[in-house]
C-alpha cells in the first residue's frame, strides 16, 4: 500500500492555458507572467494520481517590458498548490533565457508561452531547463462565478454575527 500520493504535475488544464494565452496576446509586446496552481487530479476523475494545473496566477505590481518581466517577491503569496511558473516571450522563442533559468528554482515545471501564442506556440520546462512533456488535459474547472456567488444579504449576515460575539453594536 502506498503511503503518498504523487505529485508529479500531469498536465494543464485547458482553459488554464487558453487564459495565459489570451493574457500573453493582451499583453503582446511586453511579457506577461503568472504562476501555476494545481490540484490532484482525483478532483477530475482522471485515472492516474498527480497534480492538474487548475490556475493561473497573477501577482500584483508585476512589472513587464519587451524583453522582462518583474514580480515583487513579497507579494508571490506563500501557496502549497504552487507548481511552478508561465510566461510569454514577445520574440516567439521557446526557449529559457539565462534569467529564465535563475527563477525556475520554485515549481515543478515552467511554461514559456510564444508569440502569436497560438495553440502550439507554447513549450513546458523542469527546474533545469530541460523541455518536459505536459498534456492538455480537457477537464472541467469549477465555475470562477461560483466564488463571487454571494448577496448582500449573506455579508450582513456574517458581520451581524461576528460583530455581535466581539460584543461590538452595528452603526
């Protein structure tokens, strides 16, 4: 019997890619750069066990150009579904730059996203820098909607209560 799950990262969920590579044309000419989110892949009935690439994230005050782009370490959150990291090159080339390789130090595996950023204009890495095999996978996300699916109601509700265990009284 096996203890531990594998972490191995399997793949990418599709609209996650399809995301970066709307953000990356948006972008276009600066790079764009987010990170990687992922969750085991028994969350989608998949048949092996592993980690599924679910998001994108963007950090705040990240700073893009032609030819870099720039995150505020402070504000990278500290995050255990954390796999790794995707980014655009403007010039099309799918290959890491040196400082490329310098920040492929965290995560598991590193998306380089190419101008025009179409489907295939894209290539994943590991820590070193060496292509690895990531899979498209077509699996259902949870609808982002549902997590702002809340009324006012529900937050007076919430402050109501809180505020009346803190023995505070509403203004």
């Amino acid at each position: 019997m096996r203890l531990f799950r594998s972490s191995e990262v399997l793949g990418i969920a599709a609209d996650a890619l399809d995301f970066a590579r709307e953000a990356s044309q948006e972008t276009h000419p600066d790079e764009y750069m987010g990170f990687l989110r992922g969750e085991d892949a028994r969350n989608f009935d998949l048949d092996r066990s592993g980690t599924v690439i679910t998001e994108v994230m963007i950090i705040p005050g990240t700073r893009s150009n032609p030819t870099s782009a720039t995150v505020d370490n402070n504000m990278i959150p500290n995050d255990r579904r954390a796999v790794g990291s995707i980014h655009s090159h403007p010039n099309g080339v799918l290959r890491p730059s040196d400082a490329d390789l310098d920040t492929f130090g965290q995560g598991e595996v590193h998306i380089i996203l190419g101008h025009p950023y179409g489907p295939t204009d894209w290539k994943a890495f590991d820590q070193s820098g060496d292509v690895r095999d990531l899979d498209v996978l077509d699996v259902e996300l949870p609808d982002p909607e549902e997590f702002f699916d809340f009324t006012e109601a529900d937050l007076d509700i919430d402050y109501t209560e809180g505020h009346r265990e803190s023995g505070g009284r509403r203004r």
